[in-house]
C-alpha cells in the first residue's frame, strides 16, 4: 500500500512538472507574439547633401586620327604606342623617291618656261620698237604678244604644279598637328597606306590624344537634369582608382533627349584636368553632381518614408506605445537620410516598416496640428 501511494506521488509530482513546464512555454509564446516587432529609428540632426549621380566612361577631350593625305609606302617610323609627343614632332615617313623624282621635274619645267617667257618677252619688245619705227608687220606684231601672254600663263601652270609636287613631296613626313600620347598604332616599316580623299577615308595610322584634358559623358534623365545648374562644379571618382577624385567642370547640357533603354535621357559632358595623374582612356567613372545641402537638420532614414497620394507620411510611436502614420514635410535627400522640415521632432521613435502590432489599419493621417485633415487619396 505504501510503495502503491509513493508510485502515485511521483508520477503526480511529474505530471505537474511537465504542465508546468507547458503553460510556462506556452505564456513564453504568448509574451513573445504580445511584443511588437516591429523595426525602428529615431528622429535625428545629421548633414545632407543632395547630389545627382551617374557613371560614365573617360575620354580625351582633344584627340585626333592620324590620316595620310597621299598614298605612299612607309620607310621610317620615330615613335610607338604610348609616346609622348609635341606639336610638330614628326611621326613617321613616307618613301620619298617617286615624289622626289616629280618634284625635280616640275622644278625643271618651270625654269624652262620661265626662261621660254623671257624670250618672249624679247621677242614682243623687239616687234614693239618694230612697229613704232614702221618697220614691222601687223601680224609678227600680234604674234610675238600672243606668244607672250601664252607663255606667261604657262608659267603659272608650271609654277602651281611645282607647288604641288613640293607640297606632296613635304607629306612624305607626318608630323604631330598637336602635342599629345600616341595611340591605336600598329604600323610596320614597308607597309603601304591609302592617303585620304573625298571617297576614301584613309588608312588610320595612329591617333594623338591629350590625356591631362578628359572629359566624361554621363546621361541624366528628364526629372533629375532639371536638378543640375550649369555652373555647379561636378566631383569625379574612379572605381578602379580608390583615392583619386577631380573637380569638373560641366561644358555641355544636351537640349535634346535620346533614347537609352526605352528610356530619355539627356548627355551632359564634364571635363576635367588629370594634373599629372595617369587616366586611361575609357576608363569608368563616377561624376557627382552637388544639388543641394543642409547642416544640422532633423531626419530620417530615406525608406521611413511612405507616400499617399502628394502626402508624405511615416509611422509614429505615441506615448502609449501605438503607432499612427503621422504627414511630415520632407526637405533634400541623399542616399541615407531625408530631411524632415515639418512633422517630427528630434528623438521620436519612428517605425522602418509596416508595423505588426499595435496600430489600427483604418486610421487616417494625423496632419501637422494633430487633426485628421490629410487624408488618404483615392486609389
């Protein structure tokens, strides 16, 4: 009888273990569903500043393709790829003999109508004197002047043809039309060129390019050039070069749009200087419009931020506890924050997402003198 009683006890004494147990589980449940989980932050002072952002891809500013302007083979080439050089340095030559050889010709033609002209100018001079004294014929007389001013035009022919054998023959030598690093060159002694013509654009030889003066292009779109003045002072970075930033200058607004992605955009082009820092040439960039700023201002986190319609609002924890979406008056913004100019004060509790407990769905929004006058817009 005894061992029957003490059995029973400890199975009760396990069975009250066990429920309690339970119930404490099941109010532990029931506390944690109560707790409002709902994300926070607080209203704080913080510095904005509101820029305009876009990427782009660098360029020189000043650049230029290397053409022949007459076909030739090349006998010597003075610089390679990535060469600095100035304004006249010559770049490469071409095979001078045949163009010599017509140079030479055309000089010779000209002396030898130069000195065909003087005897015709002798020969005028002498049927002139003739005629005064009554001793020449009309017809000698016309002869010798139409001899003479044939002879005067055929020196100009000789003459503009000399020029331009001497001018061929001084493209022989391709020289630098700007100072500048060389690039894009893949030439070989001996190779033959195309010079460029009103049908032909030429073989490209090489280009010069200025890479202290750049420049990007970034496209903005319709709502955000608006933003952009023209005398703001644009900041470049690098992705790729961590420390390296320059102060820009923005030398273009596109007054037209195109199209990118289904989408209109506007080109807007800021130079920059590279002052001694090696950029490459296509290289990503980042360019920073500054817009706007303010120090020392109330905000909050930018997704705090809901939308109704025209009106602002954010989720707002009463002294009770409760939320209520409250209207607030929004200022600048940048990536982080957005400043709030009517609304909230410093220090309030401000919800970071829907809340889950605690607020009742159908409420209005609670307008800046605490009435329920802004109201939802129909949807």
């Amino acid at each position: 009888m005894l061992n029957k009683s003490f059995i029973t006890a400890i199975i009760l004494g396990i069975l009250g273990a066990i429920t309690y147990y339970i119930a404490d589980f099941i109010l532990d449940i029931k506390a944690r569903e109560s707790l409002d989980q709902t994300p926070t932050s607080t209203v704080k002072r913080v510095n904005i500043s509101e820029k305009v952002t876009a990427t782009g891809f660098v360029e020189p500013l000043v650049s230029t393709e290397i053409r022949s302007e007459i076909n030739g083979k090349i006998s010597r080439i003075f610089v390679k790829d990535e060469d600095v050089v100035k304004a006249g340095d010559a770049l490469l030559e071409l095979d001078k003999t045949s163009l010599q050889s017509e140079e030479t010709k055309a000089s010779n033609e000209y002396r030898l109508q130069k000195l065909t002209l003087e005897q015709a100018k002798r020969d005028f001079a002498r049927q002139e004197e003739l005629m005064r004294k009554g001793f020449a014929i009309l017809k000698d007389f016309d002869d010798a002047k139409t001899t003479l001013g044939k002879a005067q035009i055929q020196l100009s022919v000789k003459e503009s043809e000399w020029e331009k054998a001497k001018d061929n023959l001084s493209k022989t030598t391709i020289v630098a039309p700007q100072s500048g690093t060389v690039t894009g060159m893949d030439l070989t002694p001996g190779q033959v060129i195309v010079g460029a013509g009103s049908v032909n654009a030429g073989t490209l030889l090489m280009q010069i390019s200025s890479f202290n003066d750049l420049y990007v292009e970034v496209n903005i779109n319709e709502i955000e050039v608006e933003k952009i003045h023209s005398q703001s002072v644009p900041k470049i970075t690098f992705d790729s070069m961590k420390n390296v930033s320059f102060s820009g200058k923005i030398l273009s607004m596109s007054p037209s749009a195109k199209l990118e992605n289904n989408i209109r955009v506007f080109p807007v082009k800021v130079a920059f200087q590279a002052n001694g820092t090696k950029i490459r040439s296509g290289i990503s960039a980042n360019v920073e419009f500054p817009i706007s700023s303010a120090e020392n201002v109330c905000a909050v986190v930018l997704s705090a931020v809901y939308s109704d319609g025209n009106v602002k609002y954010v989720f707002a924890r009463r002294e009770d506890g409760s939320w209520e979406k409250r209207r607030v008056e929004i200022g600048i913004s940048d990536i982080h924050y957005v400043e709030i100019k009517r609304g909230l004060k410093e220090g309030e509790t401000i919800a970071l997402s829907y809340p889950k407990k605690n607020f009742d769905h159908n409420s209005p929004i609670v307008d800046f003198d605490g009435s329920d006058a802004a109201k939802p817009s129909s949807k």
